[in-house]
C-alpha cells in the first residue's frame, strides 16, 4: 500500500489501527506548542502534481525554476515510480526551505502530506469487492506533543479543517495510478515510460508543449475544447494527463487514437 502522506516524517511509529472517516481521535496544534516547526525537518516530503502547481503559483515561479529551487527527484519504495520531492536544507537540522521563523511560509499552499499529518492515508485495492479503499492511520513521532491532548474529532472532520479534500481531489487518478502500478508487482519499468509518468507528474508546461509541438496531436483524439483547455488550464492539462498515462501505461483506451495516426513506435505499457 503506497503511503504518499506517510512518508512525511522519518523515525515514527504507524499505530496499527485502521482509521475510517469517522474514526475519532485527539490531536492539537497551534503556534504556541512546544514543539512547534519541529516536524518540518529532515522529512521525505513528496509533492502531487497539484501541491507543484499551487506553490508554484503562490512563489511567483514558473515550473522548471520552483522543480530547481525547492525539490528533488524521488523514488517511490513501493511502486518504483518517480516523483518529486521538497529538498531540505543543507543544514543540522534539515529543515524544510518553507520553514521561517513564523512556521511555515506557504501554509497556505502547503502540501497535501502536510495537510494530513499526524494521520496518513493509504490507497489499497479490494480485490473481492473490485474497487480501491481509502484507509487512513496516525503516525506518532516522539517529539509530537499536539497527540493526546486537545479536541477530538473525527478524521473526516480533521481532513475538512484542513482544506484535504479539495486538495486531493484533482490528484485522484494520479493517486490510481501509483497504485495500480504498484499492484502489478515488482515488474521492470521501461525508461520511456518512466519518463513520461516524471513529465505528467512534475512538470506541466513540458506535458502542453510535449502535446503542442510534438506529432502528439497527430496521434491522438483531441477535440477543440478539451484542447483549448489544455492550453489555457493547468488543472485542466492534469487530468488530461493522467487519462493520457492511464492510455499509454495500462492501455485504458481513455484517450483515443486517430484512425489514421501515423506509424510510431509502440510504447510498451507496463
Ligand atoms: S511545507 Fe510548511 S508545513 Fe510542510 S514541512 Fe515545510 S514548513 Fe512544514
Ligand atoms: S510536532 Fe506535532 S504539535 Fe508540534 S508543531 Fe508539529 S504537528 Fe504540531
């Protein structure tokens, strides 16, 4: 089960106790704690493709300038998939690039594993049932003082308070993907393949030229709007993207070829 908010922290405990929806727990956190920023550092902190979006849309930057300032290309364990990941400082410490001496300076945009902590969600497959379950867990740290003490609520009520759901939604096929290749089991990966998963994934100025100038649109079923929206919406472009990976990668048929594409080489699914 491929846990993108759990990697956050490093040196932690998973309480064994799957957590639904309306699961209570107790869990505080406030600038005043005395433990306050010390979960912002030496952390394995991926980002979705919408957490690269809007903090790089809250910074100011393009695409390629935030990828080089603030992150790092990674290796999910479990599906072998690359990704991105914030780069911490080289300092003792580690600590986050966001952290200054108010706490986290893009809390605003801040990214989806950030949202979740100290909870972490886990996509897995029920294969009787045919369709993927959400299981979500606490992940407890030692130096965490907000556990234990403070309001109970419920997780879903806690995911709400902290902006998840409309941050989680636009990553969900994102998020299927991941897990199906990882489903698949430890089977070899073609590097083109790879890459296009990096590129949909990081990097969504390459993914509208990569359509725009390549033989792309000679290939594949595009109609004027979804391509208008392609070039003006990056959101848009998302899920295109991964309807495309999901064509590409399994062979979903999500987006069509034209009848009369012209001779490429295949790219393997996986
Ligand atoms: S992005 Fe913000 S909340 Fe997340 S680790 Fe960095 S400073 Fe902390
Ligand atoms: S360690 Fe826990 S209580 Fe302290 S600032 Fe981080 S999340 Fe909040």
């Amino acid at each position: 089960m491929e846990t993108l908010t759990g990697l956050r922290g490093l040196d932690k405990i998973i309480v064994p106790i799957r957590l639904t929806p309306q699961s209570k727990f107790v869990f505080q956190c406030y600038p005043g704690v005395p433990c306050f920023k010390l979960c912002c550092s030496d952390l394995f902190l991926p980002l979705t493709p919408y957490d690269i979006l809007r903090i790089r849309d809250y910074l100011k930057l393009s695409t390629d300038e935030f990828l080089l300032l603030y992150t790092e290309p990674f290796i999910l364990p479990r599906s072998k998939l690359p990704i991105v990941r914030v780069k911490m400082q080289d300092n003792e410490d580690k600590t986050c690039p966001f952290l200054i001496e108010g706490g986290c300076s893009i809390y605003e945009v801040r990214p989806l594993a950030c949202r979740y902590y100290p909870l972490g969600l886990g996509i897995f497959r029920n294969k009787d049932e045919r369709k993927n379950e959400e299981v979500y867990y606490l992940v407890k740290e030692g130096f965490c003082q907000g556990l234990d003490s403070g309001t109970e609520m419920t997780v879903e009520e806690y995911r709400i308070s902290q902006g998840i759901p409309e941050t989680e939604e636009p990553i969900k096929e994102w998020a299927e993907i991941i897990m199906k290749k990882e489903s698949l089991g430890p089977i070899e990966v073609p590097e083109k393949s790879l890459q296009l998963f990096f590129m949909v994934s990081s990097n969504p100025e390459r993914f509208r030229t990569f359509i725009l100038e390549s033989k792309f649109l000679e290939i594949f079923e595009v109609s004027e709007k979804e391509l208008e929206e392609i070039k003006d919406d990056d959101l848009k472009l998302l899920q295109f993207g991964f309807k495309w990976l999901k064509t590409v990668l399994f062979g979903e048929n999500l987006i069509k070829k034209k009848k009369e594409a012209p001779s490429v080489k295949k790219i393997k699914p996986f």
